[in-house]
C-alpha cells in the first residue's frame, strides 16, 4: 500500500510541476510551438514541391502553393535581404525589451507580442537561410502566406485589442 501512495504522490507531483512549468513558462511553449509549427510545415514544402506549384486542397477556395518570396508582405521591396534582416533583428530586439516590462496579468498584450515576435523570428530564419520567405497557405483571393504571417496578424491584432481595452474611454469620459 504504501508503494502504492508513494508512486501516486510522485505522480501528482510530476503533474505539479509540468503545470507549473506550462503556465510560469506558456510565453516560451507559444514561442517554440509557433516557431517550430512554421519552420516545420515549410520543411515540407521545400522537400515534396518546386516553386510554383500549386495542390489545390478545396478545388478554387484553398491551395498549398509554394512561392518563394524576396520581398515583405505582397512581396513588396523584392531582394532586400540585408535591410529585412536588419529589420527584423530590430523589430525583435525592441519588442522583447518591451515584452520584459509589460505586466504579468496583461495576458492579451503578452500573448499578441509572443506571436508577433514568434512569426517575426520564423520569417527571419527563412532570411538568414535562403534570402527569402517561403509562402504556401492560398485561398485565391489574397496573396499567399505562411504560418508565420498569421502569428504576425494574430499578434498585432490581440496586442491593438489590448491597447483599445486598457486605454480605451473611460465611464467617466463618456458621460
């Protein structure tokens, strides 16, 4: 019985500490999963096409489609290599000394600054290793894009989301 107890009790303290870990650290896990969801999926990519093709997922609506882009969103600024990574160094670096002042219960700007940083980091990898952006979600209306451009919208979005509740008008301003 007592080996029973005792394997139990180590047990709920493994759990113990892997929550402790996910919510003292989930900052890091969205980081990593993010990152590592990006780079993994355009590893695919490189492997099984060539540019340009295209595998129509629902026929006219939804394409992986592998495009290599040189430039920024829409492929503008093409061939700008050394002036994105510059950028995108910056943009990293200012956004993390912002990210270490920002208040732990401000979870909404916390979460869209990880996912921005974490789409920002992505892309910047495909810079360091081929010059370019690797692109491949197609919905036909709109230029293609990756995992990492969600992460950058998505985080803008919930960080623009943060600012607009927290200093948004006041009762008081309304009245």
């Amino acid at each position: 019985m007592r080996a029973i107890v005792s394997t139990l009790k180590k047990i709920l303290l493994a759990f113990e500490l892997f929550f402790i870990i996910l919510f003292e650290h989930w900052d890091k896990l969205l980081f990593v999963a993010i990152v590592t969801a990006d780079q993994f999926v355009k590893a695919i990519i490189t492997a099984s096409m060539v540019p340009g093709e295209s595998i129509p997922i629902l026929k006219h609506v939804f394409h992986l489609t592998y495009v290599q882009n040189p430039g920024a969103a829409f492929g503008i600024l093409p061939n700008q290599r050394i002036f994105f990574i510059i950028l995108g160094i910056t943009v990293l670096a200012l956004t993390m000394m912002i990210y270490s002042r920002i208040k732990r219960s401000d979870v909404a700007m916390r979460i869209g600054m990880i996912s921005m940083i974490s789409g920002a980091a992505a892309n910047l990898i495909d810079r360091f290793q081929n010059g370019l952006v690797v692109d491949y979600l197609d919905f036909r209306i709109w230029p293609v894009f990756n995992i990492a451009d969600i992460a950058i919208v998505f985080g803008t979005s919930f960080m623009i989301y943060a600012l607009m509740f927290k200093f948004g008008p006041t009762k008081s301003a309304q009245e």
